[in-house]
C-alpha cells in the first residue's frame, strides 16, 4: 500500500510553467545521491520538495529560486550518467551558485526543516515527517519527543557504532 500523504502539496508552483509534479521525480532522485540513500520515503519527498519551493519566500533562506530551478534543471541533464555520483559532485556540489540549493536539499532531509544562513532550522517541515529525519539514524538515537526503545536505553551503546565521516 503506498502512502499518499502530501499529495496535494505537489500541486504547488515550482518555476513559471512548471508544478512540483513535474520536477518531483528528479528531485527524489537527486535526494538519493546526495544523501546517499535508495530507500526515501516519497510521502516525506512530496512534503520536503513543497517546503523547498516555498522557501525562497521565506527571509534567510540560504538559496534563492533561481538556484533551486537550476539545480534540479542541472540534475535533468546528469540524471543519466554512468557515475551520478561524480557527476553531481562535479556539476552540482562543486558549483557555488548551485551548492546552496544542494545543501539545502540535503539539509531538509537531515532536518526535516529548511536551514538559515547560520545552519540553524529556519522553518520546519510538516510535524508527521520530523521522526523520518535521517539524523536520528545517522547519531543512532530516537526523535526527541518521540517514545524510545526503553527506559535506560542510552546507558548502553548505540546498536550501530557511530562512524567517523
């Protein structure tokens, strides 16, 4: 069974001809190399790729929609290479008009808000996809506010030993 939430929100303008709809595949995809997952929710997507579109209004964002429409226009032209991964790095990542939006995409998915100049949450995403943030994963705790594991869970070590990057 899929999940259908957010549904509506890919309704939403993105450039002058083009709704969220249209760019959302891309955007998944470009989400997953950046982040270095496969499996992203796409009910959480359809919630992140709306609060990204909306966040060029929002003073202090760290991007502007120029670049956001850049760099999933710049994804559709790599979306096809042989090594993504380099490709985005190279076309997207290592591009200073393009980086901020990168950072933000990946930020959001982090997060689950969009991030101010200083890297502090600037406006949060819809409540029901803050669990799905994958901080928790990465620092192998539970969401703040959220019911854990058990009582005293923290006294042990974390079940996946935390990595240096």
């Amino acid at each position: 069974m899929t999940d259908e939430r957010y549904q509506d929100l890919l309704d939403k303008p993105f450039d002058g001809s083009r709704r969220c709809r249209d760019v959302f595949p891309l955007f998944m995809k470009l989400s997953s190399v950046l982040v270095g997952r496969d499996d992203l929710p796409e009910w959480v997507g359809r919630a992140y790729l709306a609060l990204l579109a909306d966040g060029p209004s929002v003073p202090g964002t760290t991007y502007s929609r120029d670049e956001l429409v850049g760099l999933l226009d710049r994804f559709g032209t790599l979306h096809r290479a042989t090594d993504l991964r380099d490709a985005v790095q190279r076309c997207i990542v290592d591009d200073r008009r393009l980086a901020p939006a990168a950072r933000a995409v990946a930020y959001v998915w982090y997060s689950a808000s969009l991030p101010d100049e200083k890297g502090y949450p600037l406006r949060m995403a819809p409540a029901d996809t803050y669990a799905t943030g994958l901080i928790w994963e990465a620092i192998s705790a539970h969401p703040v506010g959220i019911t854990g594991p058990y009582f005293g869970h923290w006294a042990y070590p974390p079940p996946r030993p935390i990595e240096h990057p």
